[in-house]
C-alpha cells in the first residue's frame, strides 16, 4: 500500500488530472487517472503540484534588519554596504537568530523549501558565521538551509580574510563565496578568484560567488572563473551570482564568452529585484536594466536560476520570500513573456536552483523506470517542456523523510502541506497563499516592523 497518493493535481508541463504515488518519502509514479490503496489519499482539487520553490541566493544574515542602524537613503550597493558595515559592530547572534527564524516562517507559509544563504565572514569574530550555523540546525526539519562563506568586504582587501574564511569552513559552512569586483583592483579580483577556487578545490567544497555585480562592461571575472572552475576539475560544483556586468558587455566578446561559461559547467544566478533596483544608478536616460543576460545563457546551455538576495534589509526595503514575486520581475526584465519563457523563469527557482544546490536526486523505483522509459523515447532534454515532469518531480523527490514535524508543521498548519513536503513535493501558487498560512505570514510581517521603529 503507498503511504500517499495525491490525486486531480495540474504539474507545470501543463498536464491536468495527474495523480502522483509516494512511497517511503520518494515519488514512485507519476500517472494520469492512478487509483491505488494509500495510507492518506490527498485531492489536489486540479492545483498545482510542483517541486518546492528554492531560493540559491539569499543574505539570511541580514534579513529583516531594514532601518537598522538607520536606512539606506540612496538605495544604492555602495550606501547598503556602508550601512550594513555600521550595523555588525551592533549585531548580537540572537537577534540574527530571531531575524532569521522569522523568515524562515515566511519561506515555509509560501512554499520555499531550500535556501542558499551567503553569510559575512569579514568579521574575525565569525558572528554571522555562529547565527546562521544555529539558524540552520534549527531549520532543518523544514528548509534546507545552505550556507556560503561569504567575505563581503573582500578576501583580500579585509585583513585576516583568508583565515576568517577558512575558519567557517571549518566551523560547517558549506560553499566557498567571494566578492571579485569589490577587491581593490581587477588583478586582485582575479587572484581572489584563483585562491577561492583553489580552496574550496582543497576542500572538496561548492563555489558560489559575488562576481560582477557591476555596470561596468570591463569587469570580466566571470571569465576568471570559468578558466579556473576548468583549470581546477570544479566543472558542475562552481556558480556566478549577478554576472550584471554581462547586460554592459561588447557584444562580440560576450559571444566568446557564452561558449566558455557553459563549457566549464559554471551556472549562473541573477537575482532580478535586486538587479532592477541596483544597477543602472550612474545612468541618466536612457537607464540600463543591469540584469544579466538569462535568455542568451539559457540558449547556450548554461544553467540559470533566479535569487531573491535580500528581503528588508540594507539593500532592499521590500520583498516577502516569494519566489513567485522573483520569477514574476525575472520574466519582465528579461521579456521572457513566451510561454517556454515563462516556463524557463518557472524552472528558475525551482529545479534549477535546485541544481545549484545540488540537492540530492531520491526519485522512487518505479519513477526511475519511468524516465528510463521517457528517455528511451527520445524527449529533447534541452526543451523545458519535454524535460520539465520528469526532472521536475524527480528533484522535487528530494525532500526529507522526517519534514513535516515541529516549527513549519506549526507554522503551515494544514496537515494537507505537511504531508505533501513529506514527500518533497508542495503544492504552490494559490493552494500555498491558504487563508491560515496567510494569516501567520501577515502576522510575522507585522513584528520586524515594530522592531525597525523600536
Ligand atoms: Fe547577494
């Protein structure tokens, strides 16, 4: 007998009527019109079924601190730098705890399941490092939370960046970040490239940088990267965030540039709330967009997801953990309003974040034998719309057997969600936004609020 069988579900191929079996927390089958013996049988009432949102790009460490110590007026990097550099003097761990735990609740009553979370390493006392690392323990029954060693002042240009560094590896941290065009000048950028890879290459650790994160078309650490994700046998383990400069880039050089990227394996995140609001501030009219360029890298074969980055905090005043809002503003930038576009931003935060995060692949036997069998067929599996059910799913089989139980179990409230998460899958878009879950987020919404002002 399966333990769950979700009935009546749409999936995001645009398949109705699809029933989904689970079996020992895996997705066995896949099948229109499946009727079976099951512990729990769940009418999806022609909702949509899909793998959870996930976020590979996220500053849990600052999150919901807006105001504090006082608010970014221009709205620029530069001035959001500036203030959260006044604000860690002031930092105590529980209250990034709190922040962050806080958060996390707006996550799970919107569906995000798997966060990747960069976290500030300038500071020799590692403070940031020692919060998210509890944030992550105690998180981990309901959001996998993934944490990336992130020197936000500069490897190189911070004294002691290096070891700080080192020390949250050493303390658990999981990713090895870095900030290219922060260091003071292009060599040092690419030499904090080399060092970076070459340290997480030491450690058998994942890559995920800061890199570009700049209007100016000359900033080209991008390709640095690439060189040394090949250089070093990282391919498929490293990713660049941003990558803005890439929309201020010569043409022909980014036609050169396009090849190398998807030949060394390197993915790449654009977070499109922050790139919309951040770049383009030194122009008058007309004002770029400053997002890189998603469509042209999707076309070349490189993986492209989409971030939120920051939620309240001294980058962004706004934003509320839904990944929807992040896929919605990564369609307009980009114009991908056709229906394979809006499929691929679909895709951007979720199974392709997901593969980011390189989160583990648990599809059940008998969803096994179905994508042999699919891919015996021949789908093209460049094609979103051939290979987005079965990947899809089979990623989104990657949830925990045990989540479900205390903090997000309390905070989703319907057991209908709990079970669903069981088996790694969650049903989004309208089912998430149910009237309790919406409530409890309004109600958290409400609470930073009064701290800001306090
Ligand atoms: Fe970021």
């Amino acid at each position: 007998m399966l333990d769950l069988l979700i009935t009546n579900a749409a999936l995001p191929d645009g398949r109705t009527g699809m029933a989904v079996a689970v079996q020992d927390a895996k997705i066995v089958e896949v099948a229109a019109g499946l009727h079976a013996q099951a512990a729990e049988t769940i009418d999806a009432g022609g909702q949509l079924l899909t793998p959870p949102f996930c976020d590979p790009h996220f500053h849990m460490d600052a999150t919901l601190s807006y105001g504090l110590p006082r608010v970014n007026e221009s709205g620029t990097l530069l001035e959001g730098i500036a203030v959260w550099g006044e604000l860690k003097p002031q930092l105590k761990a529980d209250d990034m705890v709190q922040r962050a735990l806080a958060y996390c609740d707006w996550a799970v009553a919107r569906g995000l399941l798997a966060i990747r979370s960069h976290v500030d390493t300038s500071d020799p006392s590692l403070l940031p490092v020692e919060a998210m690392l509890e944030v992550k323990r105690r998180v981990a029954p309901y959001i996998d939370l993934q944490l990336v060693a992130f020197p936000q002042d500069g490897v190189l240009r911070t004294a002691g960046g290096e070891d700080n560094l080192r020390r949250a590896l050493d303390l658990g941290v999981d990713v090895v970040g870095g900030i290219p065009h922060f260091e003071r000048t292009m060599g040092e950028g690419a030499a904090s490239v080399r060092l970076l890879c070459e340290i997480a290459a030491e450690r058998g650790k994942l890559v995920d940088m800061h890199c570009d994160e700049t209007d100016d078309p000359l900033s080209r650490h991008i390709e640095t990267l690439a060189f040394e994700c090949q250089r070093l046998g990282l391919q498929g383990r490293v990713n660049g965030s941003h990558c803005t400069s890439m929309h201020s880039m010569d043409n022909y050089y980014v036609s050169k540039l396009l090849p190398l990227i998807a030949e060394s394996g390197v993915s790449v995140i654009a977070n499109p709330l922050i790139n919309i609001t951040l770049q383009g501030r030194h122009d008058t009219y007309p004002k770029r967009r400053g997002m890189t360029r998603v469509p042209e890298l999707l076309a070349a074969g490189v993986n492209v997801a989409f971030g939120h980055d920051c939620v309240m905090d001294p980058w962004y005043g706004m934003g509320s953990a839904d990944m929807l809002e992040v896929a919605h503003m990564g369609l307009h930038v980009a114009q991908m309003t056709s229906r394979k576009g809006m499929l691929a931003c679909f895709d951007a935060v979720t199974i392709n974040a997901a593969r980011v995060m390189h989160r583990r692949l648990r599809a059940g036997a008998g969803l096994r034998r179905q994508l042999r069998a699919a891919a015996g067929e021949g789908p093209d599996r460049g094609d979103p719309a051939a290979r987005k059910p079965a990947e899809g799913l089979e990623e989104g089989a990657a949830g925990r057997a045990d989540a479900g139980r205390g903090r997000r179990a309390e905070l989703a409230g319907a057991s209908r969600q709990r079970r669903l998460h069981d088996a790694g899958a969650f049903l989004t878009g309208a089912a998430t936004r149910c009237e309790g879950a919406a409530a409890r987020a309004r109600a958290a919404l409400r609470r930073p609020r009064n701290n800001r002002t306090a």
